[in-house]
C-alpha cells in the first residue's frame, strides 16, 4: 500500500501552492461568525505608522510643558518637583537599563527650544516649529501619557513590538496586521517598509519583522525607484517577461516538491509564497512608484517641489498610492532625530523635512474619504 501522505498527495497533484493561495483567498471571505456582525464595525482598512527614529522630544513637538521655561537653569532638586522626579519609586521598577546598570539622571532643566500655541478648535497645544501639522489638529488624537521600559535607543524595538529588547525579538505591530488580515489586493505586499530601519543594536529590521508569525508575514521593504522599487526583487532589465514567467514556474514546481518533503520548514513556505506572488509585484509595484501621475498640486501638497520635503513627501505620497491600492500596513522610518545637543538645530531641521509631507498625508486622505479608513500613526522612541 502506497504510505504517500495527504500533504503529498496535494503537493504532487499541483494543489501545494495553489492550496496556499485559495485558503488564504476563502478566510478572507468567510471571516466572521454567519449571520453575526461585531458589536462595533471596524471602520479602518489600513495604517500608515510614521517613526521618527532617534527620539522626538515631546516638549518640542505636541506636548509643550512652559514650566521648563520658569525654573530652567535649575536642576531637578532645585525646583519644587526635584522630589516627584528624582525619588519616584516608579521610575527605577520600571526600567531596565540597556546599559546594564542604572544611568544617570541630567539634572539640569533646560528651556523650550520654541514657543507654542493653541491650534485648530480644539486648542491642542503644538510647538511652533510644526507648522503645517498644525493646520490638521482637529483631525488628530495626541496621547500624552505613553511610557516605556527602556531609556535607550532600543526603546526603538519596543515601540514596534511591545517588548523590551532584552526579551528578545517578537513580532512587529504590522506583521500581526498582515497575519490577522491579510491583503485587499493580491498583487501587491500586505506589509511595505520605506526607509532606512533601527541600528542592529536597537532592534534592526525586528522593527518589521514577523518573528514566531513566520517570514511571509514580515515587511518588505520598498525604495523610491520606479525602476527599482522593490530591492533584489527582479532578474534584471535584460530578462524579458515570458522568460520571467517561465523561471518562477520552475521555482514553484521545485519548490512544491521540496514542500512535500519538508512540511513543516516555514522558511520554505515563505519562499515558495513569495515566488507566487513576485512576479505579480514586479508588474503592479512599479505602477505604484509612478508619482508622475499625481497632479501638480498633489506634489507641491506633499512638499515634493521642494528639495527639504522631497525624500519624506515622496515616501508619504507613496504610502497613500499603496494603501489606495489594498495594502493593509505601511510603516516609514525617518532617522536623525537623536539630539542629545544642539537640539534647536537639530529639530527645526528634522521638523522641515518631514512637516510639511506629513500635513500633505492628512489633508490628501481626507479629501479623498479615505482618512476614515485609514488609521495614521505618527509616533516616535522614549
């Protein structure tokens, strides 16, 4: 009697891959219980997470505190909250030094590096230098009481997947996105990656990795080049399509056998998913890339006119063509914000370039119906 396992059977009769794709295409149909819907229906359809690496001060930002300006100059025990600071029991239980041993608190108080005001009819409090954000704060929830465990720069990883570095790596916030809903168009990356990502130090591309979820479900990382967008992930401008097509069926069928003997490799299934659905990407990803399409006004709204905004306001443009397009989780990386001196200079230089780009985002998605669907997160370390 032939021993040939059921998962053979499937892979030897041409079902492996094929199976992969349509039990992915029937949960996406059959989610829910019949006949039941959520007591609250999701609205959103898509993130765009925004991550300013490096560390945005919040006094600088969307939390300004005109108390640092009366006692600055003072350190901490001088001022009436030395004690609520320095002997907070809190403070010391709950972080876990990345250094290994504690660090040294900088006890001296400096002043706002700008001024503020009230903005929008809301009121909310924006720092000066965050002009054109600004203009978009009615359309903007601030949470002010965010706090973590790590007081370095692997605060960075933390962010992204709830754990302290010290923990190890655990799947990121996208990679459980792409793992519990999947694509709304099968053609492109449910999970997309532009930007430089964290130091290895600080987590590296576990900010957008996938972890015990699998690689299928990590980030793939994108660069602004609509002649290649998608790193390593074409054979070049000499190999025609049908010859393309023909050595991804090659690779599917080599792979389907492996799968059979190796089943429960996640690697492997990674690979062999991932050549499904490259030779769809390499004709829909450069469409994406395409900016030239959007309309002039378009591009002076993302700052893309202007050398300061291009890089964030095309990235952000991007993001905005993806989401449009199905994909479920879009996360930007902009690096340079750590300012452990000159933080004047540094800030209203960082805040130029990604500002005005960021206001372009909100206003764009707004005006297009697509903002009550898509859940934009702007968010940074410490």
């Amino acid at each position: 009697m032939n021993s040939q396992s059921r998962r053979s059977m499937l892979s030897d009769s041409g079902m492996g891959v094929a199976g992969i794709a349509l039990s992915s295409l029937l949960a996406r149909e059959s989610s829910g219980t019949p006949g039941q819907s959520p007591e609250f229906p999701g609205r959103v359809k898509s993130v765009i997470w925004l991550f300013m690496l490096g560390g945005t001060s919040q006094m600088e930002s969307f939390d300004p505190k005109p108390a640092l300006n009366l006692h600055a100059g003072k350190t901490f025990n001088e001022s009436p909250y030395g004690e609520a600071i320095t002997g907070s029991p809190f403070y010391r239980s709950n972080v876990r030094d990345f250094a290994g041993v504690p660090r040294d608190l900088m006890p001296k108080i400096y002043p706002m590096q700008a001024g503020f005001r009230r903005r929008g009819e809301c009121g909310l409090e924006v720092n000066d230098w965050w002009q054109h954000v600004g203009e978009c704060v009615d359309d903007i929830a601030v949470v002010r009481s965010m706090w973590t465990t790590d007081n370095d720069h692997a605060a960075q990883l933390q962010f992204h997947t709830g754990r302290h570095i010290f923990d190890g790596l655990r799947p990121s916030i996208g990679s459980w996105v792409h793992y519990g809903l999947g694509s709304l168009n099968d053609n492109l990356p449910q999970f997309v990656v532009m930007g430089t990502p964290p130091a290895d130090c600080c987590g590296g591309v576990g900010a957008h990795g996938a972890d015990y979820l699998g690689p299928e479900h990590a980030g793939v990382a994108l660069q602004i080049d609509p002649v290649n967008p998608l790193p390593f992930g074409t054979p070049g401008s000499d190999v025609r399509i049908d010859q393309r097509k023909r050595q991804l069926s090659l690779l599917r069928r080599l792979n389907q056998r492996s799968g059979a003997d190796y089943p429960d490799d996640a690697a492997l299934r990674a690979r062999i998913k991932s050549y499904e659905l490259a030779f769809r990407m390499q004709m829909a990803v450069p469409e994406v890339m395409q900016l030239s399409a959007e309309t002039k006004s378009t591009e002076v709204m993302y700052g893309i006119d202007d050398a300061t905004t291009k890089p964030f306001g095309q990235m952000c443009l991007t993001a905005r063509r993806l989401v449009e397009r199905g994909v479920r989780f879009v996360q930007l990386y902009d690096n340079g914000w750590d300012a452990h001196s000159k933080l004047k200079e540094n800030h209203s230089t960082r805040i130029r370039c990604v500002d005005k780009p960021i206001a372009g985002l909100l206003k764009d998605l707004k005006q297009r119906g697509m903002l009550d669907e898509t859940l934009v997160v702007w968010a940074t370390e410490f």
